[in-house]
C-alpha cells in the first residue's frame, strides 16, 4: 500500500488492513514508521468524517 492522503471511506478501510498487518512492528523500523504514519493519518480522517 503506498502511503497517501485517506479521502473516502475505502481509503480509510484500505489503511485499517494494513495498520493490522502492521501492528506491533518494532519502533524505529520501516515498518514502525509506516505504521505511524498511517495511525495519524487514519486519526486526521475520522477526526474530520465523524467528529467534526
């Protein structure tokens, strides 16, 4: 999955599967890294789709 903006409710579901694969990686590492990047970016999304 390449990492980009979540805009539509696929991307989000698209992001969720690959933070599951990526759960527990090792902090530090690329795949910790990729895995922080998508949390955040999951976090932004429904913060704007479901809380605001």
């Amino acid at each position: 999955m390449e990492i980009r903006p979540i805009r539509t409710d696929e991307d989000h579901k698209a992001a969720l599967v690959e933070i599951d694969r990526l759960w527990g990686a090792s902090v530090g590492s690329p795949e910790g890294d990729r895995l922080d990047v998508l949390g955040t970016l999951v976090e932004r999304y429904e913060e704007t789709r479901w809380v605001a």
